[in-house]
C-alpha cells in the first residue's frame, strides 16, 4: 500500500516538477516562458516530420539525436506530427528567427527561413540535459526537456569567431570542432585569418610559389620566451583548394559562412617571400618569424601589385561565396612608401595628401573590385585613415572609437574591440597554465560590451555585428585554443544574439554551469568559470574619484562575518579612465589591523587590483571598514565596483 501511495505521489508530483524546472539556454532567448506541462521525452518511435524546405535540418537533428540516443530516427516530409518533433515554415518571423512551443510530447518549430528552423533545434537541444551534445550513446539519460513557449530572434546579423591558422596552423579538425561549438552557441560567422607575415596559408592556384615558400618559416618564438627562436623550421602547412571546399561547407550546413583574409597592403611578408619584386625595395624576404608589424610591405606605387592581388581575390571568392571578403588593411608602417619614388610618385599623380590617403585609394580599388564582383570590403579600423572607401565596412579592433567614427560616417561596423573581445589576453585565471600576449579579459569583462554603446540610437542598425578574435602566436594547438576561446566566445554569443535591455550578468553566469557541461559533453577544454558573482561593497560613477589622490573609507561588517584571510578587488567596468589604487587597509572600531601596500591599476587592462589583507581575530558586533587610496587616470570618467570575498 505504502508503495502504491508513493508511486502515485511521484506522478502527482512529475508536473509540477516540469514546471518548475529552470533552462539554461545561452545565448538566452528574447522570451521564454516555462508551463506546466510534461514536455517532451524522447523515443525511439517518435517522428521528425518537417517542411520540404527545411529537410536538411530535420536531416541534422535526427542524426545529432541518434548520436546520443542510439535510437533510429529518420526525417521525413510532412506538416504534423503526433509526438516528436516537428519543423514548420511560416511567413513573417525576423531573419534567423524561431518559434519554440514543447508541450503535450510534441517540439514545434517554426521559422521562415532555414537558418531559424537550425537555432530553433539548437535551442531544444540546449533544453536536453547537457549529455545530448556528446559523442557517444547514453541509455542512461533521461532525454526529456522542459515545456516551454519561446520566441526568439538574433539582435545583430553577425556573430563572429576569427581563427588565426596563420601564426600558429590549428588544421581542419579543429577547424570542425570550433564550427561545432559555434552553432551550439548560434555564432553563425567564422573569419578565418589564413595570410600573414609569418605564412600563406591558402593554395592559390595562380601563384603556386605562395605555399611553396610562404607556408613555412625557419623558427618560432619558445612559448614563454617569445624574444628566443626555437630553431626549429616550421611547416608547410596550408590548406589545398579541396580542403578549404570540404571545410566551408561544413560550416554551411550549420548556417556559419566563413569570412576569409587575404592581408593586404601590410603583414604580407610571407607572400613577398615568394614575389620581392612586388614590394618598395625588391627584397629577399623569408616569413618573419617573430610576432609584431613587419616594416616590408606591398607597393602601391608599383601597377603590378593590382592585378596579382586581384587574381587572388578571383581564386578566394571561387572558394567562398561570403558576401563579405575581409582584406586586413590594419598595422601597414608608412616608412617604406614614404621613402619609395614610385608610391611618392603615385601620391603625387594622384594629388594625395600622404602615405594615409595612398592606402586609402590602395583599399578603395579592391572594394570596388570586389563590388564589381558582387561581394563587399570589410577591414580592420586603420582603413579610416585618410579616408574611408565608399561601401566598405569596418571592423573596429582599437577600441569602439573607430567603428562609432564608421557606423556615423553611415558604414557598416562589426564590433571586435581588443579591450573586451581580444582572446588572447589573459583570463584573470590563478594559476592559468598558458601563455598570452598581456592583459586581462575575464569573462564578465567580455560579457559587458555594449556593441553599439556610444552611437546614436537612429544609426544603430550599421553595427551589424559583433566578433571575439583568437589570434594564434600564444596557441599552440586544441587545448589552449579552447581553454582561450570558450567560455569567452559564450559570452559573446549572448552580446551578439540577446537584447541588451535582456542581459543580465549574474544569471547568464548562473546559466554557464549548465553551458560548461555542454562544453565538457563537446570534449571542449574550456577555461576555469569565475566565482559566482558577488554583491559588490561599493561601486564608483563618474565624478566620485578625483585625479588627485585621495582616501576613502566604506563600512563592510555586513560582508566580513569572521577572522581570516579577505580579497578585496577593485574592479572597473566603463568610462575614459582608469582607477589607480595604492594601499588597501582594514579598520576594526576604527582601528587600522592589516593592510595590503602596493600599486594596482584597473581599467581596460588590469594589474594586481586585488588587495589581501588577514584579520587574525574579529571581535563580537566589531565594525569593519575598508580604507583605500586612490584615484582616476586622465579624467573622472570611470565606473566600477569594490567586492570582499573571503579566501578559500
């Protein structure tokens, strides 16, 4: 009787216990709402019935679900299904955008193009438990989501990764699993950074030579003492023609087009190693080695330059059919076309005010070459200078300053700024077992750009999109290369996909336990995840700390409830300026006990903005209060917070 009781007890319970169940989906959808209902178990004999133009993905789906399951599952063409899934086409939903409705055993998607009909599936996916984006059967889970009515659309067009095979060659498989990853997270653009200073990495069927001495170079920096060669040659590597078809379209079939660069006119020393004559001085040239901005670059007072290039860009728009082609355009030293007769010439024919006005008639002739083709220019933000070319758009990579220049000149803009999407800065990770170029961007800091902060809200729609860069000199191979991108590139799904006025830090990081086991079932080596967010002590506006030096004082007894071992971190979050802090101190009844001296910083790049101090003895009902120095850099333009935490 007693287990009877029971059994009918827990059936009782099994609804209200769905409808009480919290999703984790990331990027977080424009609306949600959990009902009380069963949802959605699967079986072996459920139906995937779609719409004749979205049978590639039920085709996907029942593959991605037969992978886990082990069950059997076949898409077929139809408009209803009993119980399953069902992906329907209707007129009218936004560009990428879905409907979700799980109730009474049955999914229902429903979008109008395909790209939506993908995320919609993704979305029910990330509603399963984590274990449906491993590899491998697992009987033992119980494959059921969660009611749930959703509708979601993407807020910008473009939700990018750029992967740097140049520096450091990452090879198709990781190529594979990044495209794997980014859909997961509904990033649906890879810009895949394959020329460089220190390699070619693309077969161009034209100029053979560009991957015969382009695509190895003599040496590499020794990770952890990048001023020291290793002495060892590296390469060839490169992808053949074949390669690069396989590999787009894979990522095609998960609705990511990839976005390919061909540098130009600086950081091309790997093709000058091949053609010197196409440079201001003729050379010899061999691929740099070291990182940093070679000096050599190609001519743009030499005419053979453009044709050359142009049959390149012919061969790369063969093989990917991006609208955009992103043609660098960044970090291009003057110095030799200030001292070459034929650039000097080419200014002066041209009635051109410098060397900055050169690039920009040398950028100007491929964007309009690549319209007369029927594609469009994007390039790093140093194409501003001396002019921007009509119809090409800008990628904003030093700062925001350069892409709110752009979007109000009425250009196109992604958002890329190294000071919150750069991953090859450090993490704030302790005890972070790689290597980086500098800096700091742990995953709140990625987390809080605005993309179109600081543009006027009628010239929001030209930031068309947002992108997290993995440049490769500090990635050896896999598992830095994912340690460094996820979850950082999670974040930056939601910036890309949720609406600002819907993002909120503390639950997204709440929702990114659920995220990192997703990662884990990928076999993604991901960064350590922060600390649960903290309630700050204090936060600063603009105005409430001088340039000057000054001292202040916050109680926080209500934060420090026994003796020991305490963090106090100072933490910017936006404005002009810097904060500088000099001392760290903790009173006791107004008595000074402990105190951490030393100069930290905090702003787009922080340095020791932690401060340890050790009460070794709390006395009953004490009032604690925290004392510091400090002050702002430039102008009072910061904002930030102050947390306390104690140490484990």
């Amino acid at each position: 009787m007693k287990q009877c009781f029971m059994a009918l007890l827990v059936a009782a319970l099994a609804p209200i216990c769905a409808a009480v169940t919290v999703p984790a989906p990331i990027p977080a959808p424009v609306s949600m709402q959990v009902v009380a209902d069963n949802g959605l178990t699967l079986s072996a004999d459920m139906q995937i019935v779609a719409d004749a133009a979205f049978m590639k993905e039920a085709t996907f789906a029942a593959k991605s679900l037969n992978r886990v399951t082990g069950f059997s599952l076949k898409a077929v063409a139809g408009t209803a299904a009993a119980k399953g899934i069902c992906f329907v086409k209707a007129a009218g939903l936004p560009k990428e955008g879905y409907r979700l409705s799980v109730k009474n055993g049955l999914a229902t998607i429903t979008a109008t193009d395909a790209a939506g009909a993908f995320y919609g599936f993704q979305t029910l996916l990330q509603l399963l438990p984590p274990e449906a984006y491993g590899k491998i059967v697992r009987k033992d889970i119980p494959w059921t989501a969660p009611a749930v009515e959703i509708q979601d659309a993407p807020r910008l067009q473009w939700r990018g990764v750029m992967l740097d095979d140049a520096r450091h060659f990452l090879g198709a498989q990781n190529f594979r699993t990044l495209v794997d990853t980014m859909a997961a997270h509904k990033l649906n653009v890879l810009h895949w950074h394959l020329t460089e200073d220190q390699a070619w990495r693309i077969e161009i069927k034209k100029y053979p030579q560009l991957v015969l001495n382009g695509a190895r170079r003599d040496q590499s920096p020794v990770m952890w003492n990048r001023n020291k060669g290793d002495g060892k040659p590296y390469g060839w590597y490169y992808y053949t023609q074949d390669q690069i078809r396989e590999l787009v379209a894979y990522a095609a079939e998960r609705h990511i087009t990839v976005v390919p660069e061909i540098e130009m006119p600086g950081h091309a020393l790997a093709l000058l190693a091949s053609f010197p004559e196409l440079s201001c001085t003729g050379g010899p040239f061999r691929p740099r080695w070291q990182w940093g901005v070679e000096p050599d670059i190609l001519c743009a007072g030499n005419d053979a330059v453009f044709p050359f290039l142009e049959d390149i860009l012919d061969e790369v728009m063969a093989l990917f059919p991006s609208a955009y082609i992103h043609c660098g355009g960044d970090e291009a030293p003057k110095t030799r076309w200030n001292a070459c007769p034929k650039c000097q010439k080419r200014i002066k024919d041209l009635g051109l005010k410098d060397s900055h006005q050169l690039q920009s008639w040398f950028v100007n002739h491929f964007a309009n070459y690549l319209e007369s083709k029927g594609r469009h220019l994007i390039g790093w933000d140093e194409i501003l200078e001396g002019g921007l070319p009509k119809g090409a758009s800008v990628m904003s990579w030093r700062g925001s300053s350069g892409g709110i220049k752009a979007a109000k000149m009425g250009h196109k803009v992604v958002m890329s700024p190294h000071t919150h999407v750069y991953l090859d800065y450090g993490q704030g990770i302790k005890g972070d077992p790689y290597e980086y170029i500098g800096g700091n961007l742990p995953l709140q800091r990625v987390y809080s750009l605005n993309p179109v902060g600081g543009i006027p809200e009628s010239m929001h729609g030209n930031v068309i999109g947002v992108q997290a860069n993995a440049w490769s000199e500090y990635i050896w191979g896999s598992k830095d290369f994912e340690w460094k991108v996820w979850p950082r590139s999670s974040a930056l799904a939601e910036i890309g996909w949720t609406p600002q006025a819907k993002r909120d830090w503390k639950d997204f990081r709440r929702r990114m336990n659920v995220g990192a086991k997703r990662l884990e079932a990928m076999g993604i080596r991901y960064a350590t995840l922060p600390e649960e967010p903290v309630t700050p002590f204090a936060v600063w506006k603009p105005g409430d700390i001088p340039t000057a030096w000054t001292a202040r004082t916050w109680n926080v007894t209500s934060f420090v409830k026994k003796a020991g071992k305490y963090d106090v971190r100072f933490q910017y979050t936006g404005g002009d300026s810097r904060v500088d802090i000099d001392r760290v101190a903790v009173l006791v009844n107004g008595k000074e006990v402990t105190a951490d001296v030393h100069a930290g910083t905090t702003g787009s790049r922080d340095d020791r903005n932690v401060y340890t101090v050790t009460l070794k003895t709390l006395p009953a009902n004490a009032k604690v209060e925290i004392a510091a120095k400090l002050r702002t850099d430039g102008n009072t333009d910061s904002n930030g917070a102050m947390t306390i935490v104690p140490v484990k």
